[in-house]
C-alpha cells in the first residue's frame, strides 16, 4: 500500500513538474486550453511564440487558421517553440507549406498532449498586415494580357497608304507612243 501512494505522489510531482514554464505568457490549463495574442507582423516578416503544458517529447502539432502546417517535439519543460513566416498573404509555420490567409487576425493553433496526459490546445493570434510594397502591388491596376500590336498596327496602316499612293499615281501617268520612222 505504501509502494502505490509512494507511485501517486511520484507521478503528481512529475506532472506539476512539467506544466508551464515561469513566465509562460497565458494560462495553460490541465488538459485545457490557452490564448495568447503577438504583435502586428507584417508582409514578409517573422514571428515566433512558445506553447507550454504540453507532455516533454510529445509532437505538437501546429496549424494556421484550422489547416495543419508543420510539427514540433514538446521540450523537457513541455514547451514547444515555433517561428513563421508572412508572405502576401500566407503564413507558414516551422517552415511549412504556405498557407492561404487574409489580412487581420489569423490564428496558429498546437494541439499535443498535455501535462496530465489529456489533450491540450494552445491559440496564437497573429495579426497580418499588408506592407507598404504589397499595397501599390496588388492597387497596380488592369493587368496587360496579349500582345503589344500597336507599332504593327502603325507600319500596317504606313504600308497600305504607301500602296495606296503608287496605285493612284501609277495610273495617271499619259502613255506616249513612239512613231515609227
């Protein structure tokens, strides 16, 4: 009996041991779920965050705005670090695939298995902004499809007004005959 709550107490400690790190912006909750908000990023920037309370060394799966992008191995501490990147307008997570976004608040999202051995899922909000570049871009206007015929058009219209005036003055001209001696 003494070897069973020795085994209880040990396994408590171990799990209050690897909750959140100190200092672990949010509250993580066992088995539960925390949020935590990062600065505007803009286009073509990076951000990064760290998720905790997850179980050390389980796989923490990071998604953007619902889709799964890319995974990462919980610490000793049972943290998870993750860096991203913008692009116009994508967010990657960990150096996966792109994904599609909209300007504004977008979300990261790692679920794993927590601390208590339960399932845990931490929200980052990441706030996409559009950069100075990206806005004169894609304002830019109509796009150019086709050719640029222009200059044919001109040596064209140049070509038949030529043919025009040789015809024209080609047939006025007075035929002399020639008498015979």
């Amino acid at each position: 009996m003494a070897l069973v709550g020795l085994v209880a107490m040990g396994t408590l400690g171990l799990q209050t041991a690897s909750g959140a790190a100190a200092g672990y912006p949010g509250a993580t909750t066992n088995g539960g779920s925390s949020s935590q908000a990062l600065s505007t990023v803009d286009v073509g920037g990076s951000f990064g965050g760290t998720v905790c309370g997850y179980q050390p060394g389980s796989i923490v799966t990071f998604d953007v705005d619902g889709t799964a992008d890319a995974t990462a191995t919980a610490n000793s501490g049972g943290c998870a670090t993750f860096t991203g990147h913008a692009t116009d307008p994508h967010l990657s997570v960990l150096g996966g695939a792109p994904i599609t976004v909209s300007y504004g608040s977008n979300q990261i999202g790692a679920t794993g298995t927590s601390s208590t051995g339960g399932m845990q899922t931490d929200t980052v909000v990441v706030p996409l902004a559009a950069s100075d570049t990206s806005a004169t871009t894609s304002s830019a206007g109509l796009a150019l499809t086709g050719a640029d015929i222009m200059a044919m058009v001109i040596f064209g219209m140049a070509l038949m007004a030529l043919g025009f005036l040789i015809l024209t003055f080609s047939r006025r001209r007075v035929p002399t005959t020639y008498e015979s001696r």
